[in-house]
C-alpha cells in the first residue's frame, strides 16, 4: 500500500479531497489529511503543515498553483516518490522543481487512477 499524503484536505463532502480521502481508505492505503480545515476525513485528523513525513510514497493535490509554493520546501522536505497534481492543479513550476529532486510529477485525477487500478 502507499502511504499517501493529501494537500488540500476537507471535510466537506462535496469536494473531491474528501471523496479521495475515503476512496484511498477504502482501497487499504494508510493517509495523511493536510489542510486549512478542521476536522477529520476517513477517520483521519486534518493537520496543518508541520515537520516533513519520512516514509510517505504519493502525494496528492488538490490546492491550486496559487497556494502551492507555500507547500514547496514542505514537499520536498517529504520527499516522495511521485506528486500527482490533479485536474486544475498543474503546475509547470513545481513540476520541474520535483523532477531536478528526482520525485515524479504526475498530471492525473487520483480517483481515476484508483478506480481503474493504475495508483
């Protein structure tokens, strides 16, 4: 399973953070709910960026390029395997800052990927 860190988390139901939050639960992956809100998601506090996780494998986004270089240093710090930047998410900047650091930027719909099984 790969662990699995959310940039963006909500406890809004109706947003798609949420929707993945519990989908990669669902699917046996252990999460990481990082966001500005407060509260849970599949069971799982929301945190504020804090110290950089070491044994995180994906990161998932769903915080447009205009909140994303706050979270930079935060990612790499993580240093993933691969960062996916889902829809409205893209971000050419930070794409090429991950691949100069060796982690994979994927543009991609985390939801997608899970229900086909290509996460």
């Amino acid at each position: 399973m790969k662990k699995t860190l959310i940039i963006g988390a909500t406890p809004n139901p109706m947003r798609y953070a949420y929707r993945a939050a519990q989908m990669l639960k669902a699917k046996g992956h252990n999460i990481v709910n990082v966001g500005i809100k407060r509260g849970a998601v599949a069971g799982v506090e929301i945190e504020q960026p804090g110290d950089a996780y070491n044994d995180i494998h994906t990161v998932t986004l769903y915080i447009g390029p205009d909140l994303q270089e706050g979270y930079y240093d935060y990612i790499l710090k993580t240093n993933p395997k691969r960062v996916i930047f889902n829809p409205g998410t893209e971000n050419p900047e930070l794409e090429n800052l991950l691949k100069e650091n060796a982690i994979e930027p994927i543009e991609a719909c985390t939801l997608v990927m899970l229900s086909t099984g290509q996460y």
